[in-house]
C-alpha cells in the first residue's frame, strides 16, 4: 500500500521516534514500517507502520528480512483501510504467539484504539483464536498512550 499522506508520514515519524525514546535501554526495540513481518498462519508478509520487538528478533525461516516474533503493532489508519486493519489484519495478527497490543492510530481525528490480549484461565495459550482482548480508546490531543 502506498503511504503518501503527509498526516499519515508524520504521524509515523514522530510515533517511531516517541518509541525509541522510550524503549532506551530496555532490552525491546521499535521497528519502523520498513521491516516486514511475517504471519505465518497467512502464510503473508505484511508491513505495520511500527512494531516493537522484545528480546531476540525471530526470523522467517524463508526470509531472512522479515520478524515473525512483534509484541506490539502500530498502524495508522486511512479511511480506504480501516475495515481492513480492524478486521481481517488484525485477525492475522492474532495468531502469531507472541502478539499483546495493537495500536490503532486515526489520522484524521486525535483517537487512539489499543486493543490487549488478556490471560484467562479459560483461554487456550496456544490457540490464539481463543484468546481475551480489551479495547481502549483514548480521545483527545492530551492523551497519553501507556502500554
């Protein structure tokens, strides 16, 4: 998908560099939306807008360029996508193992959704279709995203 917006360039830009200040010194690390990840349940490779990574990088066993292992996932959304980045993406992403936060990002309003997945006792850890997730949204130019 082309990403030619100057809302949506800047907004990435200035999440990716609001991550790495904060992830300084923590064995995590962002990723910008030049890395590809690979979703091995679709068997497809995507690009977030930003990713962190916590621990050792796990790669594609076909592709040596792409993560397999994100716990958090950013994207910011344009209206053509967002049914798509709601849906069927954020599905894909559910299956991989290590996956806890997804991070909405409205480029046209100041609206963020973070979806967590939740541990329940009644949830099966390794089937992913199964697990709990919460959502909140935070509105307004003086909210601030905590994960």
């Amino acid at each position: 998908m082309s990403r030619g917006s100057i809302p949506h360039s800047v907004i990435g830009s200035s999440l990716f560099v609001e991550v790495g200040i904060s992830l300084k010194g923590k064995s995590c690390k962002p990723i910008n939306n030049d890395m590809k990840l690979w979703i091995k349940y679709k068997n497809k490779y995507v690009y977030p807008d930003a990713m962190i990574v916590c621990g050792n990088f796990e790669i594609a066993d076909d592709y040596k360029d792409a993560i397999t292992n994100p716990v958090v996932i950013f994207e910011v959304l344009f209206k053509s996508t967002t049914g798509y980045d709601r849906g069927d993406k954020f599905q894909a992403y559910r299956q991989i193992p290590s996956f806890l936060h997804y991070v909405l990002i409205e480029q046209d309003k100041p609206q963020i959704d973070i979806f967590s997945r939740r541990e329940s006792s009644e949830t099966n850890k390794e089937d992913k279709n199964t697990s709990l997730w919460s959502i909140t949204t935070l509105e307004g130019i003086d909210k601030k995203l905590t994960l």
